[in-house]
C-alpha cells in the first residue's frame, strides 16, 4: 500500500480531512472521502473520490471552484497554500503564452463570470493559453445546467490529478 494511504488512512478523521482538503476544496468532499476510510488502495481511492464528489451538492462543487485562482491569476476566493502551489503548476504551460494571449484569457474570464457567476474552471495541465482559450469559448454557449456539470467534470479530473500528486508527495 502507498505509505501515504497507510498513514492518511490511520489518522483522525477531523485531520485526514485537513489533509486531503487541497485536492479538491470542498469540505464536504473532504469529510465524506476522509469518512470512507480505510482505504484499500490508491485505485480505490480515485473511485471513491469520484463516488463522492458526484453525489454532492451545487454548494459543495461551488466551494471546491472557489479554491481556484483564475486561469492566469495566483489567488482564489478560498485556498490552502498547497493547492495554489498545484493550481501554478497546472497552469504553467497556459502562463508562458505571450501577453495577448494572456489578455485574452483574462476577458474570457471576465465574460465568463459575467454569465455563469463563477470562475471558469478547467483541466488546465499541460495545456496552452490558446487550447484553454477555445474550450473557454466553446463552453460560453452551454447554458446554465450544462455548464455546472461541465465543471464540476473538469473539477473531477483536477482532484484525480491532484490525488495522483498528493500520494506522492506527502
């Protein structure tokens, strides 16, 4: 078993919580993953995580894109130091585009904000300014419903990433 499992999964449920808070960001995903323990191993834990996050509530996926910083940007409403060091890092190849690149994302943003009420949120690793700026405004025509589920799907793959990083770097 993965040593940060073994650990993480002996571990009191209030501070395995804490711990596991910077893959995702909600802390009802937090909580309901760190209250299925013990868990067997690191396949399982990505299938529990899945289960989990689909079964909360807007609320809760909101609160996971709110530990998001804008694609570009380094702050988010409400974020743990770790995750912001991982956001820096999913984005880097988005931030090495030249600066209209950057200007164009950063409206796209704006616009998008403006419709949906949140910010924009992505599986940015490994992808360009300009790959992230055509699925910005490709997903601007979904509506309302299509567009929470899209993102709360580009938030799944995030945390699967992320929980991928965590195991190995803890």
């Amino acid at each position: 078993m993965n040593p940060v499992l073994a650990r993480w999964n002996s571990i009191d449920p209030t501070l395995a919580a804490e711990q596991i808070l910077p893959c995702c960001g909600s802390r009802a995903w937090a909580a309901e993953l760190a209250a299925r323990r013990p868990i067997a191993d690191e396949d399982h834990l990505v299938i529990s995580s899945d289960a989990v996050w689909v079964s909360l509530p807007e609320a809760a996926w909101r609160e996971a894109f709110d530990s998001h910083p804008r694609i570009g940007q380094q702050k988010a409403k409400a974020a743990t130091e770790t995750s912001l060091t991982w956001s820096a890092t999913e984005q880097s190849a988005a931030m090495s585009a030249d600066d209209a690149a950057k200007l164009a994302l950063a409206e796209g943003n704006k616009l998008y904000e403006e419709k949906f009420g949140r910010i924009f949120i992505v599986c940015a690793s490994g992808r360009s300014a300009s790959e992230i700026l055509a699925i910005l405004e490709e997903r601007m025509k979904n509506d309302a419903v299509a567009e929470l589920h899209e993102a709360a799907e580009q938030q799944r793959q995030i945390t699967q990433l992320r929980l991928q990083r965590w195991l190995g770097e803890k």
